[in-house]
C-alpha cells in the first residue's frame, strides 16, 4: 500500500488501554518498538470488537524480559522457544512475539523458528493480508506492507504470498481460509480458491484435533453458508467432512427430492434464526441442523412411479454423526448430544394432528432430556418447504405441540421422569439383594410412569407386585398390620 494512501485512509485504530500505552512507552525507552498485530489490528479496520491483543517486537525474548522485568505484575516464559513471553499487568494479560522470518520443512506445519529484523518481515509470512498489518503504538501508525487496508474495504481474503507457498507452509490455512469467509463475510480471491482445489489433499497432514477447532469455529461464525459452500467447492469438504458433499445428490427429471445439502445450509441458516440473541452461537444446535440429514444419501431409494424414499436415515444418520464427530476428536458430550438430535428430529412427524397420547408426548419429552430446547428449533428449522400452506401448517402444529409439553408439564415433573418408586422402595417390596432384576423392576415402573402418568403408592405398589409375579419373583409376605 503507497505511503499516501495510508495517510489519506480513514481508518478506525486500536484501542490503547493506559497499561499498553505505558508498555509502549517503556520498549521505546529501551529503543524497541512495539507493535499490535493481527486480529485486533484487523478488528479495528473493520470497526469489530476484539478482546484478542497479540504485540510483536523487534526485541528479542531476553530482552523483552529484562524491559518487563520490574514493571509487569507477573510473567512467564513457556512460549520462549517461539519467541513468546508472557505476562500480566493490573489484570491484563500481554503477549509479546519477536519478529519472525519462519522456514517450514513441507511435510509438517511446524515451522523451525528464526526471528526477524524487521516488521515488513514479520507481516509477509502471515496467512492473509487481512492479518498482516500492524499498528505502531508509539508512533500510532499503521503499517501495511501486502495490501491488507484495502483488502479488508473491498471484503477479500487474499496471501501476502502466492497462496501456494502459504498453503505449501501450512496446509491448515485453507481452512482457516473458511473460517475467516465465515467469520468476516468475505470472498476468497481467485487466485485462493484455485490453489485450495488444487492442494485441498495436503489436509491430510493436519492433526484431527486443529481441523477440529477451525471447523467450530467455522460454523459459529456469522455467515457460516459460505465458509461451508467454500469447503465442498474447493474439495476441502472431501478431506475432513466428506459427508457435505454426499449430500449433493444428484437429482433427475424422474426421481425428484429436495436438494439435501442446499436444504442442510437453510435449516442451518434457520435454526441460528432461532437461536437466544443474548447467548453466545449454538455449537451443537448448528452442527445438528447441518447434519441432520446426513444419513439420506446412503438410503436413498427409487420407488416405482417415481417416487423417492429415505427410510430411517435418521438412525443411519446419528451413527454416521457419532462416527465423523469421534474422528475429528469432539467430545464425547458433543458428539452425544448431536447424534441424539439427528436421531429424534425426525419424530415430530408421527404427531399428526395432534393423535400422540399424553404417554407419546412424555416419551418425546423424556428422550430429549436436556436437548428439548435445542429439538423444538431444530424442527421448526427443519420446515423449508415454500408451500406457505404446508409452512403455517406446520407451524401451528408445533406449537400445538409445545402447548401440550406446556400443558403436561404443568401437572407432573416432566424434567424428571422417574419412577414412583426408588431402588430401596423396590427391593424392600420385593425382597431383592441389589442386581439386575432391581433395575428390570425400575425400568418397568419407569415405562409405566411414561404411559399412565403419576401413580400414587398403592396403585405402584400393585402394578409392581402383578410384575413380579409375571417374571416368576416371589415377593415376601406383607405384614397387614
């Protein structure tokens, strides 16, 4: 970027809080500079709110530490083999890098660090441009040696080198590419979406748990359709989440259905409509509604006359979701909770116009447990039909539905679906030890409890007795008096 044009540019600038201010002023008394770098400096361009505050220097790691020495609260050296030295000051925590000038191997994304002598070449082996300005704090200046001023006005995300040697140095970058189109609604420049095609493979040298952190954050991004869409253009989709591309069914003039991925990305789209305006993005929910239909292309069947069928791809579809969710390494709570939504989503569908019996309704509630909140947006997102009839049809319902859960819930503690009896009443009625047969018992009057509702005692006692009975368990002699 021309010096005048740096000058001349109105640009929003980094908040300098008095504690980085005064570390500024301590390097430039040492005859260091200091610099913010990356992400906040980009923020700030874009007038987005940042808490993420990462300073370069030209000051190596032993000198940073004798300048911070006696002035920070705290600091510590466990990043020093980067060039990294951290420390806190009245509650704020600082991160400062010397200049780096890095060499990757090409097989690895480790970098064999060396520092650098100089700003410009510290911000040229960034990943985009957009991250490669800096923000001299002393002087308060920006310094933009690729472009990324003007890159972030025009909304593209472009390399400070050919995207070739930036992918070719860290593969991740392209995906980080995704989340970034994700995040600031950019579009990716030709020149990247070509050597993201044509290198999309090298992923394949990336850990699952790195893939793992981009695609969350990809998906709680603010425009998550298209950092998605740039993942199954480029082929990146068929590296880490090949199950995306599946969905792109082919469709014929004989056999029509809807556009399983294009219908994935609406309800994805829907159900962050739905989400709570005060809580942060829904992880599991957007992961569910992307992939709720993931078990429709192995399913899929052409019935005579032209029909089209996806029988129990939601039982298919939660065993694919607990399969890819474990091979990116999610947690077993998220993978869980996924899998049960891809499961149940499908459920609503047998409620008719209301047939479902106050046990079917319980049921409902009882097997979402905890996830209800998240089941009832998944389903209203779910409705992407354009048939504005069929729509408010569905609509009302469920919310005749969730009037009845409302209803229900009110008279009997729908959260906890438990027996009438506990372990100990069981085996003291039934004159059992602790073992399976207990829990056969518990598992009976549970079902019960689903299917007719609070039983007070006697009516538990006695359909727990007829049980027992059934099963070939004498129950001890009950004293009548």
């Amino acid at each position: 970027m021309s010096r005048s044009l740096q000058q001349n540019a109105v640009v929003e600038q980094p908040t300098i809080t008095p504690v980085v201010a005064e570390l500024a002023a301590r390097f430039t008394a040492g005859g260091k500079r200091l610099y913010l770098v990356g992400g906040s400096v980009r923020d700030a361009v874009l007038e987005r709110p940042t808490n993420d505050f990462d300073f370069t220097t030209d000051a190596r790691p032993a000198e940073i530490q004798r300048l911070l020495s006696g002035w920070a609260d705290a600091q510590w050296d466990t990043g020093i083999a980067f060039g990294t030295v951290g420390a806190s000051k009245k509650g704020e925590i600082i991160e400062i890098t010397t200049f780096r000038a890095d060499v990757y191997d090409g097989v690895t994304r480790n970098p064999e660090v060396t520092f650098g002598d100089s700003i410009d070449g510290d911000l040229l082996r960034r990943d985009f441009t957009v991250n490669a300005m800096a923000f001299d704090i002393a002087a308060r200046e920006f310094v933009d040696p690729t472009g990324g001023l003007q890159a972030a006005r025009d909304g593209v995300l472009d390399t400070p080198a050919t995207p070739q040697e930036s992918f070719g140095d860290d593969p991740l970058r392209m995906l980080r590419a995704a989340r970034f189109v994700s995040q600031l609604g950019f579009t990716a420049a030709p020149r990247v979406v070509e050597a993201m095609r044509s290198m999309a493979g090298q992923l394949t040298r990336i850990t699952p748990e790195r893939v793992q952190v981009e695609l969350s954050k990809l998906l709680c991004g603010a425009y998550p359709r298209r950092g998605i869409e740039l993942m199954v253009e480029t082929g990146l989709a068929d590296v880490v989440l090949p199950e995306l591309t599946a969905m792109k069914l082919e469709i014929d003039e004989h056999h029509q259905h809807k556009d399983v991925f294009d219908h994935s990305l609406v309800v994805l789209e829907q159900a962050i409509d739905l989400e709570d305006d005060d809580q942060s993005p829904d992880l599991v929910l957007r992961i569910a509604a992307l992939l709720h239909d993931i078990g429709k292309p192995p399913t899929r069947r052409f019935e005579p006359g032209g029909g089209v069928s996806f029988h129990h791809h939601e039982v298919v579809g939660a065993k694919m979701v607990r399969k890819r969710l474990r091979a990116l390494r999610y947690s077993k709570e998220i993978t869980e909770d996924v899998a049960k939504l891809v499961y149940l989503h499908l459920r609503f569908h047998g409620y008719g116009n209301g047939e479902w019996t106050d046990s079917a309704v319980r049921r409902y509630v009882t097997d979402a447990g905890d996830l209800l909140t998240r089941l009832h947006k998944l389903v209203r997102a779910d409705c992407t039909t354009r048939n504005k009839r069929k729509a408010n049809l569905l609509r009302r319902t469920y919310d005749s539905l969730e009037e009845r859960i409302a209803h229900i819930a009110a008279e009997e503690d729908l959260a906890r679906v438990r027996p009438d009896l506990d372990g100990n009443e069981i085996m003291k009625l039934l004159g059992l030890p602790p073992g399976r047969e207990v829990g056969a018992a518990w598992k009976y009057l549970k079902e019960l409890r689903l299917d007719r509702g609070p039983l007070d005692r006697d009516e538990a006692e006695a359909a727990l007795l007829d049980w027992a009975r059934e099963q070939g368990i004498t129950p001890p002699t009950r004293n009548s008096s």
